[in-house]
C-alpha cells in the first residue's frame, strides 16, 4: 500500500528532476528519494513483522484461554469430587462399624 504510493510520488519526482536544467539537482532529488524508498521499504518489513506477531500472539492468547477454561472447569469439579470421596470413607466407616458390631455380636461378646 505504502510502497505504491510512494513510487508513483519517486516516478513523478524523477520525471520533475529530469526536466530541470541542473544535473546536480537531478542526482540530488534522486538520491532523496531513494533514501526515503528505501526508509518506506524498512517500515513495510517492520510492519509485517507486527502483524506476524500480532497474528502469534493471537494464537498464544487463544490457546492461554483455552487451557484457563480447562482450569477453572477442573477447579469447579474438584470440590465434587472431594466431596464424593468424602461419601465413599463416610459409607466405608459406616460399613466396618457395622461389621465390627456384627462381629462382636457373633463372637458372643454383646453380653
């Protein structure tokens, strides 16, 4: 887009130095605007390479989203499992209290 513009305005200048008398203002005005195609040329590089990281971040940023939402949901179902743990030993106690009653009944021990 830049470099477009900026070469149509180089064809014009150098087309304005050429119909000048002077040969030194020529070379001058062609030299500028080399330097200045080239300083165009540098930006458009540098451009790119923003939105090359722009577009990586993006990915980054995604995939940090992704692997967040996977977190929060493990956070969330945690306590759920904690708590159906928690079930399971409370139902094992209960269990081998009732064997233990049954077996000091059986044993005779209950007198």
């Amino acid at each position: 887009m830049i470099g477009i513009g900026m070469a149509l305005i180089y064809r014009k200048i150098e087309k304005l130095a050429a119909n000048k008398e002077s040969p030194k203002l020529s070379a001058a005005i062609t030299y500028h605007c080399g330097a200045v195609a080239d300083q165009v040329k540098g930006l458009q590089q540098k451009v790119t390479q923003i939105e090359e990281l722009l577009r990586d971040t993006a990915v980054r940023s995604r995939e940090t989203r992704k692997r967040l939402d996977q977190i929060c949901d493990q956070s969330v179902d945690t306590p759920r499992r904690l708590d159906a743990i928690m079930n399971m030993f409370s139902e094992l106690g209960r269990n081998i209290s009732t064997q233990a009653a049954i077996s000091v009944v059986a044993s005779g021990g209950g007198d």
